[in-house]
C-alpha cells in the first residue's frame, strides 16, 4: 500500500485549519503529517497540537502579511523546501503539497494514488470572480476544464508527487506567480509528466465566508 506524506506551511489559519485537517486525516489512506508553523499568532498551534498533527516551527518574521495577496513567495519557497527534505527523512511514496485553506473530498487522496502519475493536482477555482484555476496549459489559465484528468504544464495547491521526482532534486522557489511555478517547470525539464484530476475538486476556502469550489464543462 502506496504511503502518503502530508504537510504544508501554515500560518494563521485557526478559522480553516480544524476542517482542513479533518478532510485529510479521514482519507482512508496509510499516510504521516508534518506540518511547518511560521511566525502564527492566532490559534493555529494549538489546533495542531489538539489533532496530534507533527508540526515544526521556522520563524522568518513578519515582514510580509499572512493574508492573500501580502505573501513572500521566497518565504514559501523556503518553507516548502523544508518540508521535502522532511518528507525524503520518511519512507513515504508520496507528497500531498496542499494549501491550508482546501478541504479536499472523501476517497479523493485515493483517486489520486490510483492515478499512478508524476504529479497530479485537484482542480480548485483560485478567484471569486475571475475564471482561474490552480492549472495553467501554453502559460495561461484555461477559464473551464472538461471533466477528466489532464496533462497541463503547471498546478499548484493541492497535488500528489511521486518520491522520484523529489529524490530527481525538484525544488520550490521564488516567481511572479507562486513558489509552484519554478517546481513544475524544473519536473517538466526533467521529463516529468503534468496533470490535473478535474473530478476532484475540494473546497477552496478563499477567505473567511468565501468557499469556492471549481465546475467543469458540461
């Protein structure tokens, strides 16, 4: 049975964070946590203590905001990087990268090991208004998905990794659009496949009283 490592940044998320982890600890899956708690000061160590949720912390201070649109994506870089070398310490076959705000659905963790691909994401709707996903083809949004699982050539957010392509040395780092941009390009060079699971699509807790969740062409 494929052995799934689970983990994220997490930063002033105690609003979201209890049904998060909900989400992901009933996923009937053989799996560990880790989580990496940075600069926080609202309730999000304890939620992670009272669900038993490995955590290590890794301050960077506050010079940049914790809510949309204030983020350092070299910081989350950094973080990110931190918890693949966490993750290649386990025995692992997999690294769910996930944002603190998705709520991902029941059995879709499995739907995703039965995958069998390089990487492959969840489909989530990034903006209120604006037609965006968490997937990009020809570097550009694809404003609807037809239902399916599709080649793409970025993701982000919430999708599962091979150990293979972390062991390859694919790293996070810092771009205009997301420290998953220069991931998914480096795995890309080194032949990596894509893809994107559109009949997974979890919530996307955009912002408080703001829940999102992705449609496809029908």
């Amino acid at each position: 049975m494929a052995k799934v490592f689970i983990g994220a940044p997490v930063r002033n998320r105690a609003w979201i964070l209890g049904r998060h982890l909900d989400s992901l600890m009933s996923q009937d899956v053989d799996k560990e946590f880790m989580y990496i708690l940075n600069d926080s000061d609202d309730e999000t160590e304890q939620i992670l203590i009272d669900q038993g949720i490995p955590y290590a912390t890794h301050n960077l201070g506050k010079k940049y905001g914790h809510v949309r649109g204030q983020y350092s994506y070299g910081n989350l870089a950094l973080l990110r990087n931190i918890l693949l070398h966490e993750f290649l310490q386990s025995d692992c076959d997999y690294l769910l990268s996930i944002d603190t705000d998705i709520i991902i659905p029941e059995g879709s963790l499995q739907q995703l090991i039965d995958n069998d691909l390089d990487v492959c994401s969840m489909l989530i709707q990034n903006h209120p208004k604006i037609k965006a996903h968490n997937a990009m083809i020809g570097g550009r949004h694809v404003p609807e998905f037809q239902e399916g699982v599709i080649p793409v050539d970025l993701t982000g957010a919430v999708y599962l990794i091979k150990r293979e392509v972390v062991e390859a040395g694919v790293r996070y780092g810092l771009h205009p659009i997301g420290e998953d941009a220069p991931f998914c390009e480096q795995a890309r060079r080194l032949g990596y496949k894509l893809f994107v699971d559109t009949r997974l699509r979890p919530i996307h807790a955009y912002a408080e009283g703001a829940e999102l969740i992705a449609k496809v062409a029908t």
